[in-house]
C-alpha cells in the first residue's frame, strides 16, 4: 500500500515536469514505464 501513493506522487511530478516543459508524449510514457 505504501508504494501506491509513492507511484500516485510520481505520476503527478511526471504530468507536472509535461505540462512544464511540454514534454513529448514519447518521453512522457518513457518516464512513466521507469517510473
């Protein structure tokens, strides 16, 4: 249970870091499959 909320944050910085720096979609899903 502990490691969803950890992924939720990330997801979140994620989707942040796109709409920031309007991330391509390719490096967007290239982040999130790290993540």
């Amino acid at each position: 249970m502990t490691v969803l909320p950890s992924l939720m944050v990330d997801t979140t910085d994620v989707h942040r870091m796109h709409k920031r720096n309007k991330v391509s979609n390719h490096e967007l899903r290239l982040a999130e499959f790290i993540v």
